[in-house]
C-alpha cells in the first residue's frame, strides 16, 4: 500500500500541497483567455483532486526503478511513457468534466475553449506528473534511509546482546552457589580441604576477571583457567569426575579468543558428567596441523537423557563469538557420538606475530 | 493421623554430591529426633529408597543423574514432607505446586534449616495430594513432557515420550505401550493428555491417546466408528469426536 494512503495525516498534507498549483493553473488558463476566471475555479480544483491521486501511482514504477539501479534509457522510457498516459488522462478528465459542465447555460461552451488550450493542459499534466515522480523518489530515498537507520540499531543491539551473554556465560552462577555449599560442608568436616577449595575458587575467579577484558590469549593460559574450573568441580563431584587431557607443545602458544572453552567444560561437567550416577570421562585434545588449531572435548553422557535443543545456550555462544570473530575461518561441531558428546573446533592457528608457521 | 511422639521421625536424604549430603546430616545431628535412613546419590537410588522406607522427610536436590527430584516425587508420591535442596532458585514454583514443605537455596545457613524442618515437623501426618494431580504439577510451565517415568515395583522405566506408541486409560492407571512392551502407571489418561504435545499425540477415544507418528491408516469399522491401524499393527477404536481430532491434525501435517 501507498506510504501516504496508509497515513490519513501526511495524505492530508500532500492534498493541501495542490492547493498552489491549482491556484498556478487557474492563473494561466485565465491569462490565456480562453477560460474564463469563475469556469476556471469551477473546473480546476476538480481536475486537480482526481488527478493528485492518478499521481500518487507514480509510487508503483519507482519502486520497481531504483534510480541507481535502473539506467537512464530506461528511467526516461518508463516515467515519460508513463507521464504521458497520466497527462492524456488528465486531458481526458478536464474534456469530459468540461462538456458535463457545458450543458448548463452558464459555462455554454466551455468544451471549445478548453479545447483550445489542449497543448498547455497536456504538457502541465505531464510537467506535474513528473514531478510526481521525484517527489517520490524522494519519499522512497528518506524510508530507505529510516530502514537502514533501523537495522544499524537492530544490528548494534544484537551485537550487545551477544557480547553480553557471552559476559553472563563467562561464570554461571550455580557453579558459585554449589561450590559455596561445598565449602560450607567442609568447614566442618576438613577444615584444610575447604580452605583450599576457597583459594581454588578464588584463583578462578581472579582469572576470569583478567580474561574478559583481553582479546586473544595464548591457549595455555585458557587451558590454565579450565583446570582450576574442574579442580573446583572435582572437589564437588569427588571421584565421579575424571580428566584427560593431550595437548601438543607447539598448540599451547597459539592465540584464542578469552573463555572459548570454559563454557565448554562447564557444558560437559553439567550435562554430561552430572548426569550420570558413577560419573565419566572429560578428554581435552588439542593438536595444530596445517595452519589449523584443531581442540576436541569429549565427555561421558547419560545415552537416556533427554537431547538438548542444539546443544544449549554454551554452545550457541561460541558459535556466535566464533562467527563474529572468524567469519568462515573457524568452525565448530558438536553432536552425541554413542555415549559420549563431542565438540571439535577448528581454528586459524594465529601466534601474536600473525599466522604460526612451524619451525622447520 | 496423630504422631505417636516417642517414635524417631525418619529421613531421607537425596543428592548426587557427597559433601552436599554429608553436610544435611550433619545438621540432623542436632537433632535426636531426626533419623536418616537412607541417603541416595540418584534418582533411581531415591524412589528404590522412598518406595521401601516409606519416610516422613525427604529432603531433596533437584538436578541429579537419572530422574530429577520432581520425577522423584511422581513417582513416590508426596506422603511425606518434602524440604527441596537447590542451588537452582527457578523450581521454586513448581516445588509449591508439588506441596513442598520448603525450599532451600545452597548454600544455606543453620537457622534457615532449623526453619525448614520446623516447617516440615508441624506438617507431618498431613494428606498428600494425589500422584495423578502430582505428575500435572511437576512439569515445567509452558513445556510438554520429554519423558515419561513409570515405577515398576522397584524398577525404574524411562519411556521417551518418541518411543511411545499409544497410552490406554485403564480404571485409575494408563498403561503405555512402549517397544512392543506395556508399562502400568497411576495417572488418569486426561493427566497424561495435559503432559503430552497436542500436535504430536491425539485424544483417539474416551480410553485412547496415539502418538500421531504411528498412525498408518484409518479404517472404517461398523455403521458409526472407526479404526486406527497402527505401524506394528495395533487397531486402536476411533471415536467420531476422536476422529474429528485425528482428521484436523492429519490435514496440517500434511498440507
């Protein structure tokens, strides 16, 4: 639907914008003097209110002719074309009112005389229709310009939202609430175990603080961080969570976006470790071949428990980040594989002085 | 339903973490009256337990391996006061829904406890609900079963909810037909109904539910009915409104 005709103020205010050019035209068939001033303001005023809306439909060929898009040739033929199928309309609707009008005694041939002004109808009708359609073009560039102004906020909102939930994921709080408890258990039971559970905690806690705030960081230093996560999980799980962990000299150099893993190792000690009664494995590889840093995470799971809808929001996470960050050079799959869940990344495999290129 | 006040109150203790557990006991132990009978480490260890201690108390975590602590309590019954231990505080309304006793939040303090278990002593002896009203309650708000658990005596079956074939209502019990198997539980067939996603398991008859994937063909039987023949070859009847259902749901899948 027409912008205009969806909005009865803006319809309003185009109709209103007629108003001089009707004046203009009654001028000009009045200096002719072929029409007299009172027919002129009879017929006129008419002639312009179909004719504003016969112009509104200019709104259809500029939307399909982009002026940008569309050549000059074919601009020029469509709207001339179309202006003088306007213009020939308009010529018809001042003959056809003019001849109604004749009937009555007062305007007794008028049809004659505004028959001699055909040339000067003709061409104001397709001047005016062409102005039209400018006029629209116009309307259509200032709605483009409010759709991009749109999607650059929609854009910039997503862009916050994901780094923000990137943030929230970064420490889930049942892990703090858990652990407390934990700890909470232990002051009486062995004193020492549970102040070390508080410097473990503590030790995580300071390093994830530091990470956040950083772009890239050695793999290592990632690495690092996720043994302290499971030193503090395995002092909840005790002997149900088992680790195993193979990661190649040369990998550990290699630079990663801060937290990639940690909420996959969260990911696989909560819905995969914690799921089962007598607990299970967690394998962490990491290899770097061919320009590639290739990291696998495995993890026991519970071949009853319900699937998770892709994977859960850990997992959507790092897809995202990885997107963002990568665009196609990274990529990531994650599925059930039997009784075990497995996620493998893929990576450019970047030093701090660009690609790594191994020693030969 | 009095008391008799000299005999122990007994308690179970459910948590798949041993410090978790061990510190609940140690707050028991400032209380003589307090009995643990059992602690359990899963969900099947849980309703084992439950089913065969017949406990006044249970307190009990939410997230463990096997069955959560609402399919816990589906499948035991609530006869018994129910103090819920989470670190989670987003299944506080469902634990209210279930007739909690109360809800702690890990970690917690001992004077909160004590509250707890106050709470818990005045309601002893009280009527529980009823497990069909249970197994409504215990879902999740807004979402339709995964699965569904059935106690067989002791035994704990899984049933997900794409392995079940038809659901018939028999008296006070559905028997829920799963694998070429039959499995009994106590829940009327209009609780399951609620459970279950309409656009993929349809009401067939007053007595039937089928899962819509199993549907082969519809045939018609007698002057009035009809017949759904299911993929293994079961003929389940089709009542008119049933088949009203069926049609609808049919001509959307397939359309």
């Amino acid at each position: 639907m027409h912008p205009l005709l969806a909005r009865p103020g803006t319809l309003g205010l185009y109709l209103l914008a007629w108003l001089p050019v009707a004046g203009l035209l009654v001028f000009l068939l009045a200096v002719s003097g072929a029409v007299r001033v009172h027919e002129a303001w009879i017929i006129v005023p008419a002639m312009c209110l179909v004719y504003a809306f016969v112009c509104l439909a200019a709104w259809y060929p500029c939307r399909r002719l982009p002026v940008r898009q569309a050549g000059l040739i074919r601009l020029a033929e469509a709207h001339l074309a179309a202006a003088a199928a306007a213009g020939g309309l308009w010529v018809l609707a001042g003959l056809g009112l003019a001849q109604a009008l004749a009937l009555l005694p007062a305007f007794a041939g008028l049809e004659q005389r505004l028959g001699a002004q055909l040339p000067l109808l003709f061409a104001v009708g397709v001047l005016i229709y062409l102005l039209s359609v400018a006029f629209h073009y116009v309307l259509l560039a200032a709605e483009a310009s409010r759709q991009a102004e749109a999607h650059a906020a929609e854009a910039r909102a997503l862009a916050r939202d994901a780094e923000l939930n990137a943030l929230k994921a970064q420490i889930n709080p049942h892990f703090l609430f858990n652990s407390l408890n934990s700890i909470s258990a232990l002051t009486t039971i062995d004193a020492a175990r549970a102040r070390e559970m508080c410097v473990l905690l503590a030790d995580f806690l300071r390093a994830t603080l530091g990470l956040a705030e950083r772009t890239s960081i050695p793999l290592a230093e990632e690495l690092a961080l996720v043994r302290r996560y499971l030193a503090v999980e395995k002092a909840r799980f005790g002997a149900r969570l088992q680790i195993e962990e193979k990661v190649d000299a040369e990998s550990g150099q290699l630079l990663v976006p801060p937290l990639l893993l940690q909420p996959l190792v969260e990911n696989a000690v909560n819905h995969g470790i914690a799921g089962l009664p007598e607990g299970g494995m967690i394998r962490l590889e990491a290899a770097c071949s061919d320009g590639r840093l290739v990291i696998v995470l495995e993890n026991a799971l519970d071949p009853e428990a319900p699937a998770r809808p892709s994977g859960g929001l850990g997992l959507a996470n790092v897809r995202r980040r990885l997107e963002a960050r990568y665009a196609g050079g990274a990529s990531i799959q994650a599925g059930p594989a039997g009784e075990r869940y497995r996620v493998r990344l893929s990576l450019p495999a970047e030093t701090a002085s660009g690609p790594y290129e191994p020693r030969p | 339903m009095s008391r008799d006040p000299e005999r122990k109150i007994r308690a179970v203790i459910v948590d798949d973490e041993e410090l978790a557990r061990r510190l609940v006991r140690e707050m028991l132990a400032a209380h003589p009256e307090v009995e643990v009978a059992a602690e359990c480490a899963n969900g099947f260890e849980a309703v084992k337990a439950i089913g065969e201690l017949k406990p006044e108390l249970v307190l009990l975590d939410v997230q463990m391996p096997k069955l959560d602590g609402f399919e816990v309590l589906e499948l035991t019954g609530t006869d018994m006061a129910v103090i819920f231990v989470t670190a989670y505080d987003t299944y506080a309304m469902r634990a209210f829904d279930v007739h909690a006793v109360d809800y702690l939040l890990k970690p917690f303090s001992e004077a909160r406890f004590e509250a707890a278990l106050e709470r818990a002593k005045s309601r002893l002896g009280q009527p529980a609900p009823a497990p069909a009203e249970l197994a409504r309650a215990a879902r999740p708000p807004a979402q339709y079963a995964e699965r569904i658990v059935v106690r067989d005596g002791v035994k704990v079956h899984i049933i997900p909810v794409d392995k079940l074939g038809y659901a018939e209502a028999q008296d006070d019990y559905v028997a829920l037909a799963s694998g070429g198997k039959k499995f009994l539980k106590q829940q009327t067939i209009s609780s399951l109904e609620a459970c279950l996603d309409p656009a993929r398991f349809v009401r067939i008859h007053r007595s039937y539910i089928v899962n819509l994937e199993r549907v082969a063909r519809i045939e018609p039987y007698g002057k009035d009915s009809k017949l759904a023949i299911l993929t293994d070859g079961t003929q389940l009847p089709v009542s008119r409104s049933g088949y009203a259902r069926l049609a609808t749901l049919l001509g959307e899948t397939r359309a």
